[in-house]
C-alpha cells in the first residue's frame, strides 16, 4: 500500500470527478462543495506525502505498474516518484486547486459540474507530470491535461475564448510533437547503444551520449518546453491565454511552471554537457525576455494582459536561474516558480474579481478604490510588493538567489547576465506601481466605481490563504528550500561531473 500512495494521490482527482455528474444540472452550490471538498482530501494526501519526505534522499515513493506496456521489445512502463524538486511543485500544486475551486466559488454560473469535472481531471494531468519519471508517461500525462485546458478556456473563458483556447491547443500540440521526436528518438538511440527501447528515466541518466546527439535532443526537448514556458521569442500565445481563461491561478501558478520544472529534469540531466554548453544563448534569451516582458507590461491598458506579459518577465528570471549552473541559482529559480505562482496567481484573481464586478478590467476605467475596497487593494497591494522583490516577501528571496547565483556563475563566466537581469526587478516596479496607483488611487470620479463592494468573507479567505503564503517564503524560506536542497546539489554537481568528463574524453 505505501507505494502505491503516491499513484492513490495523483488519480484521485480524476476518480472523484465522475461522481459530479450524478448530480442535477441546476444544483451548482452542491457541485462546487464536492469539488472543493476533493480537492481539499487531495491536499491532504499530498501534504501526507510532503511530511513523510526526506529531503537528504533521492526519488521516494516509487510506484511502478504496466510493465512492457507497450510489448516486450519496448521498457515503456507507468513509473512514478518524487524527489526533491517535484515535491516542493507537487505539493504547492495540490495545495493551488482547492483555492482556485474557492476563487471561481460565484464566477461559474453555468455547466458548474462539467467545470469541475474538468478542473478535477487537470488535476491529476498536473499531478502526474510533476510525478513521471518515464518519458512516455510524462508526454501521456501532458498531452491528456490539453483536453480540459481547452475546454476550461474554450466554454468558461472571456470573450474571446473561442480563439484562446484555440491558439492554446494548437501551441501546446506542435510543441508536444516535437518533444515525442525527441522521446523517440532517445529511446532508439538507447536500443542502438546495446540496450532495449526504453523510456524508463533512470536508465536514460545512465547513457553516455556523444555531444552531437546531445545537442540536437537538448533542442527538441528544449523547444518544447520553452515554447509552454513561455520564453520569449515563443511567447506569443500567452496574452491571449491569460486574458481569457477563468483559471488564470491554476495557469500561471501551476501550469506554466511544469515547464521549467521539466527543463530542470529532462533537459539539464539528460543532456548536461549541451545544457552547459547552450547555458549563455538561454541565458541571453531569459534576459531579453525579462526586460522585454518588462517593457512590454509598461504599455499594457488591460489589467490581465500586463500580469500576463509580468508573467512572461519573471520565467527569465527562473529559467536564468536554472542554466546558471549553481544551487544557490538553482535553488532561487525553484522558489521562485512558487513565487511567481502566489503572486501572479493571487493578482489575476484578484482582477478576475474585479471584473466580476465591473465587467472591465482596463486601468483607465478605474481610480480610488481604495475608499470603498480597503481589503481588496491591501491584498493587491501586498501581491504586487511581492511580485517586485520588496524584502520580507517571498519574491525578494527567490531573485536574491537567482542574481547572485549567476553572478558568480562560471558557467556563464560573467557578471553580465546577473546585473542586465537586476534591471527587470527595476523595471517591475516601473509598471506594477503605476498599475496600482491607477487602480486605487486618486477620487472615486465614477458612480459605478463608487457601487463596487469590497471582498466577501470568501474572497479574503482565499486572498488570505495566498498572502500568509507569501510571507511565510519571504520569513522563513528554509521551511521550503530545504525540501530541495539535496536535488538541486546533485543536479549542479551532476551537470559539472558529466561536463567535465566530456571534456577529458575530447
């Protein structure tokens, strides 16, 4: 049974979602508590597993099932586990569901138990990435989570869903084929270097892979995965996601994060002399993006579409930290895919609120809310402090690593990238502050502003559920890095041993 709790953790999502549709069509409030109340038994498996983790081991609670699932010439098998990198993310993924399912309590007025059901079964899709350590099941388990990705956005989106979800789908699809090319590819190549066809990670770490091949599978897994990051120049989908989806928390805390997680645990560990090798070209592009993202968020009207280009800003700063190739970068680039979760995540709910209210969410429509939503601008307020690196909070903690570990980075060699990067914290400032001071700021000069009613007691549950969050990373940061320190050590120390013995083989 112990092993096989991790597998119970990640299906059970999917397992409750069926029973929504037992119940009737108009009976929204009873599908909302069903769902809440699963996801919150989901936590609470995950939590289970977070506090029965040890951080000083490798992979824990290793289920594997289906062996030869796809025939006895083919090590393709549902293998699952954690170590310390996927834990920190499957835990704060569990841990983001219920307070989406909290935070769209009164903005799903119609299909409540398909919106649910599909919430539900993307659940288990983002569980079981941050779970799979065969290659195959990881691509199952992402190509499945586009199904309720786009009918989340598609039926329950804004009003320009139809073209979101869309663009969404076809995105995410391409990118995925190119990263299947890879995952075939590896598996005959490890066929041809005197094994079977295997997708099993473990066995792929073993493979002493000559350079040239290192470098092409770097860019077929690595275009992928930059693609759903996103990382600029392939970006473009993201806006329009953003702008429309009714779960923007869940995209921006969780979802875009299984990209970089998965840079981490593909591309770096299966192809570390490439990825040492490519670290100053991504470098470079994780920079442009952050002071591109920047730039591009000053001159954003819409509330939605500057946090989306924010979003896209503050992916340079973690993927920065991951190519820079050392634990205190690494280890700042894993705080900060939680930061970036929280904040981002808490502000466009906080927005999505405010359009609930107002039916808009352009800055210029708006202007000294402060006087009648007090708790709704100082949960904003707190978020964007956050989201800009101010001290005491969980941003400053995440960009603190990650620009001194590039700075000192001998893998990037150069100060350079640390301190052009230190100009997107600047730069976020730049254009968080003047959004909040558009937004609360100044006299309430419209009757329908006036109208507007602060946070339910709902609303400040689940802002303050994201708040304490954040002040607790920017507190006690230790209470999550230590979950990740033993694997970001053996990540860079890993990276430098292979890289190393490339060179000597030379």
């Amino acid at each position: 049974m112990e092993s096989s709790v991790l597998s119970l953790v990640i299906f059970l999502p999917f397992l409750l979602s069926f029973p929504l549709f037992s119940f009737n069509r108009a009976q929204h409030g009873t599908a909302r508590w069903y769902a809440l109340l699963s996801s919150l038994l989901v936590f609470a498996g995950a939590l289970y597993l977070a506090l029965q983790f040890n951080p000083s081991s490798g992979f824990q609670f290793e289920h594997t099932a289906l062996q030869n699932w796809l025939g006895d010439s083919m090590d393709v098998k549902y293998s699952v586990a954690l170590d310390g990198t996927s834990m920190l993310l499957f835990a704060f993924a569990a841990f983001m569901f219920p307070v989406v399912v909290l935070g769209s309590w009164e903005r799903v007025t119609t299909n409540a138990r398909e919106y649910y059901f599909f919430l539900l079964m993307l659940e288990t899709c983002i569980l079981g990435i941050f779970s799979a350590v065969d290659l195959f099941l990881y691509y199952m388990f992402w190509e499945a989570m586009l199904i309720p990705m786009y009918f989340l956005i598609g039926v329950w989106g804004g009003n320009g869903r139809g073209d979101a979800a869309t663009k969404f789908f076809i995105y995410m699809l391409t990118a995925s084929l190119v990263m299947l090319i890879g995952i075939l590819s590896l598996g005959y190549i490890s066929r041809e270097m005197g094994g079977t066809f295997t997708t099993d990670y473990h066995k792929l770490l073993q493979l002493e892979l000559p350079l040239s091949v290192q470098n092409i599978l770097f860019w077929l897994f690595g275009l992928s995965f930059f693609v759903k990051a996103p990382l600029f120049p392939l970006h473009t989908w993201a806006a329009d996601v953003y702008s429309e989806s009714p779960t923007g928390a869940v995209l921006t805390g969780v979802l875009l994060k299984m990209a970089t997680y998965a840079l981490i645990r593909f591309n770096v560990m299966l192809f570390p002399t490439a990825s040492a090798n490519f670290a100053p070209l991504v470098c470079t592009l994780a920079v442009v993006a952050i002071i591109y993202g920047a730039l591009v968020a000053m001159s954003q009207p819409n509330a939605k579409r500057l946090l989306a280009f924010s979003s896209v800003s503050h992916l340079g700063f973690i993927v920065l930290g991951i190519f820079s190739f050392t634990q205190e970068a690494l280890q700042g680039a894993m705080i900060l895919m939680v930061n970036s979760g929280l904040t981002t995540g808490l502000l466009l709910m906080l927005v999505g609120w405010l359009e609930e209210r107002r039916g808009d969410v352009r800055l210029s429509e708006f202007g000294g809310l402060k006087k009648n939503m007090p708790m709704f601008s100082a949960a904003f307020l707190i978020a964007t402090f956050a989201s800009i690196g101010l001290p005491g909070l969980s941003g400053f903690i995440g960009e603190f690593l990650t620009l001194s570990g590039a700075f000192k980075s001998t893998t990037l060699q150069t100060g350079l990238y640390a301190m052009l990067a230190a100009l997107g914290v600047i730069l976020s400032a730049a254009y968080m502050l003047p959004m909040v001071q558009k937004i609360f700021t100044g006299e309430l000069t419209s009757e329908r502003n006036a109208a507007l009613s602060d946070l339910t007691p709902r609303e400040i549950l689940v802002a303050a559920l994201l708040v304490a969050m954040i002040i607790w990373i920017g507190v006690a940061p230790n209470s999550f890095l230590k979950l990740s320190e033993t694997s970001s050590q053996a990540v860079i120390e890993f990276v430098t041993q292979k890289s190393a013995s490339q060179a000597l083989a030379k």
